[in-house]
C-alpha cells in the first residue's frame, strides 16, 4: 500500500518540476533496504527483527515525497550567467 503511495508521489513530484531528483528518496529507501538485507542474511539474525527499521525507512522515503510535491525546487537565475559572459 505504501509503495502505490510512494509512486504517486513520485509521478506528483516530477510533474512539479523536480524531475530525476524525485526519484531519489524511493531509489536510496530501496538501495538501504536491499544493503540492510544482505547484512541480515550474511549475519543469520531473523529476518522478522528488522522490519521495523525497514518501515522507518520507507517512511521517511515517503515524507521527503511528500515535502518535494509541496515545496517547487529552486530556479537557477539565468540573468547571473548571462551577466558573467559579457564581461
């Protein structure tokens, strides 16, 4: 439930004009995921013991969607690079 959520908020988000860079939070929660699991298995702790720390992840993967799709990003001024050439 919390991944169609996350995708929602991705496709909001890159229509607001982050573009790639609202891919990162569902990206990086996935990469800590697929890490933090390898470590499990390699060191033979139960599986069930770490589902907490995978909800905290995927949680705050999907407050930063959340605050991308209220908050636009920042606009480079074109009129700083422009005044650079001329000189």
């Amino acid at each position: 439930m919390l991944l169609i959520l996350e995708i929602i908020l991705t496709i909001v988000a890159w229509r607001k004009g982050w573009r790639w860079n609202s891919l990162i939070p569902v990206v990086s929660a996935m990469v800590i995921g697929f890490l933090f699991g390898i470590g499990i298995g390699l060191s033979g702790i139960n599986v069930d013991d770490a589902k907490g720390f995978a909800i905290i992840i995927d949680i705050l993967a999907t407050v930063a969607l959340i605050v991308m799709c209220i908050k636009k990003p920042k606009q480079i001024k074109s009129d700083v690079v422009s005044d650079e050439t001329k000189n």
